[in-house]
C-alpha cells in the first residue's frame, strides 16, 4: 500500500506501481549503515531544497516536495529542482508556510489527480492552518481549490500541525496544532489541537464521532493532540501519530475517533519556564500514549514499512526527529511496542519527513536552509 504513495491508504491504480523508469543517479552518503536486521546505504538524490517540509513520488518516478518558505518543487530523475507557479498566498513566518503534501488515493486515473497540500494561511494579521489542492499542469498547478482552514485564526508562527493521511474509506486526516496555546486542545469548539477527519472535498463524513455534539467541531476526529507532525495508516487501516511534547513527553499515538489524547491536561513533558512537569501521568477518560520518546526526539515524518525490499521491517514504523537527527524504527503488537531501534543518529541532521516510495525505497527530507532528498535502501 504504501509503495503507491505517501501515507495513502488506499492503493493508487495498479499500473502505477511499475511505471518508473530509470533509477535517480545518487551520491553515496554512507555506504553502508548496520542496523539489527540490515545493512543499509544512504544516498543524497537532490540537494539545495529551502527548509524541506513533505516529499511525495509521482506515478512517473519524480518527486514533488514542499518548502517552507511557500514553494513546490518538482524533482525530476536527475535531480534537478523546478518550482511550480500557482500556490495560494502563504504567511511563512517561523513554523509557517507551505506543509504536508499528498496525493488523491486515486491519483492517476485521469478523474482523481488532485494534489492536497497544507498551509499558514494569511487572515488579517493572524494565520490559519488551511487545506487545499489543486492539478499539476506541467510546470504550474491548476484548479486550485481551498478545502478547509480552521475556525479561530491566531497569531502566526507556531504549532501548525498539517500531516495528512487517507483512511481506507476515502476520508483524509488532517492534524492542526494548539498552534501555540494549550488549553485550546481541550476545547471541543476549537479546530486547534485537534486531528481532523475530512471527505476529499473538505466536508464532514456523517459518521465523524462528534456529529451532533453541540460542544465539539463536526470536523474533529480526536482532541487534546498537541502539534502531531508525524501521521500514517496502516496497512490494516490504524491511523497513528507521533506529536512534539514541550520539553520531553514526545508521543506515539494509535488515533481512535472520539478519544482525548490529553493535552495539556495529560503530559510527560516539562514546561519550557519552569522545567517542571506539565501535567498529569495519566488521568480517566484520556487516553494515554503507545510510546513516550526519550529525551527530546521532536517528532517529524511517519510511514509504515510495507516494501519487500525491507522484509525484515515489515509493518514496522519508520518515525523521524528534528532535534534528535535520528530515524526510528519501531515494533508493534497490537498497541504495544515490542522493539524499537535508532536506525539514523545524525548523518542528515534534523528529520523533517520520512517516506516510503511506490518503488519501495525509503526516502527522508532534512529541515535545512539547504535541505537534500536522501534514499535509504538495503545494501546490494
């Protein structure tokens, strides 16, 4: 499944998955990485990305990854870098700007080749996290469309959330941030803290958990999420999360419609004033997280393992961290991890997104002024 695409759960059509051609010429990073199970080479394919932020393949093997700054680039298979024309105004101010980025589950049927992207939009003197998407008419989009943005703009700059994911329904989850103030996750009138769960036009499936609670938002799936930068389904259709803690108490996540995932009531992490705890261990009616990172990891990119070209990783999650530089793999049974591994540990730097292609290769973007695209891959 997620050969096809990024954090799809649903297949793209069955012709897609042979359609590339040649190989990106690659320069060796590291050649040759050992893990528990593998030994890996890490390859750079594109370099000279301004703050990378979401990277997903095309059908025809090129690559689209959006930029911060309020930028699409288009990689083509040599590794060169174009811009396309036809984006929405952005406010990229600190943590804002242009975010995830996915295709339709049907993309490549002529139909369905609709790009869905993220983004700071600019309201007044404040921002919103929006979404949208439009076609790709070669070297611009066309048909723009905004979808959603979120009820109560504020201040811009922080917490803005904005990973999307399809569940096998057909309905896309959507993340959004506190967007820098807490008690706004457990206000169910409120979009921020909050995972979203959205029809492909931005509407409200009748079967959200909230429909026809008057205290929560229609669009709501989950609340009490702090900023989830990290979201993916399943191959067995589980939606999961990893969200930054403030100091610490970074989370791993099964998402299930209807539960409160705490914040900031329920945190193990610790105030950036006092250095001391946030809140409760664990409290009734919240639930508590799959897996607490140690230290500060500073969650950033998820994807499932589905590739046999890994089958030693299996239905494992490959999770990113910014302010650790390292590439997690972890290990579930059920609701519990039963392994876990540091698979990178700063040979890129801060990990801003993780990606399995329909090639079935490992792909990973790095939060820098001069971002590169990397390709992880088992050593031949």
């Amino acid at each position: 499944m997620h050969e096809a695409s990024k954090r799809l759960a649903i297949p793209l059509l069955a012709c897609i998955a042979g359609s590339i051609g040649s190989v990106q010429a690659a320069e060796i990073v590291a050649e040759r990485i050992a893990t528990e199970h593998l030994e890996l080479r890490l390859e750079r394919i594109a370099e000279g990305l301004e703050h990378p932020w979401s990277v997903i393949m095309l059908p025809d093997g090129r690559f689209l990854v959006s930029e911060r700054p309020g930028r699409l680039a288009l990689v083509e298979e040599d590794g060169s870098i174009s811009h396309l024309d036809g984006l929405p105004e952005i406010s990229a101010r600190t943590q804002g700007g242009l975010l995830d980025v996915t295709l339709h589950p049907r993309y490549g049927d002529g139909e369905h080749d609709w790009i869905y992207f993220t983004w700071s939009k600019p309201d007044g003197s404040q921002t919103a996290t929006a979404l949208g998407r439009a076609r790709l008419d070669d070297t611009r989009l066309s048909d723009l469309e905004t979808l959603f943005e979120q009820e109560r703009p504020a201040d811009p700059g922080r917490h803005y959330g904005s990973r999307l994911a399809w569940l096998p329904d057909g309905t896309l989850l959507m993340s959004i941030g506190d967007r820098g103030s807490p008690p706004r996750a457990q206000d169910g009138r409120d979009h921020a803290g909050s995972i979203l769960r959205l029809t492909e036009t931005g509407g409200v499936p009748e079967d959200n958990p909230f429909v026809g609670d008057d205290g929560t938002l229609d669009e709501i799936f989950t609340l009490g999420n702090r900023n989830a930068q990290g979201l993916v389904v399943t191959e067995a259709g589980e939606a999961w999360a990893t969200e930054h803690g403030p100091l610490g108490g970074d989370e791993l996540n099964r998402l299930i419609g209807g539960e409160n995932y705490g914040w900031p009531e329920v945190s193990l992490g610790r105030s950036y004033v006092s250095r001391q705890p946030v809140g409760e261990d664990s409290l009734p009616g919240m639930r508590d997280p799959v897996h607490v990172f140690e230290d500060r990891f500073a969650p950033s990119g998820l994807t499932q393992v589905t590739s046999s070209m890994f089958r030693e990783w299996q239905g494992n999650l490959l999770a990113g961290g910014l302010q650790s530089e390292q590439l997690h793999r972890l290990a579930l049974d059920g609701d519990e991890l039963v392994d876990s591994e540091v698979v990178l540990d700063g040979q890129i730097g801060r990990i801003r997104d993780v990606y399995q292609g329909h090639d079935g290769a490992i792909y990973l973007i790095n939060d820098d002024p001069q971002g590169n695209l990397y390709r992880l891959r088992p050593v031949d």
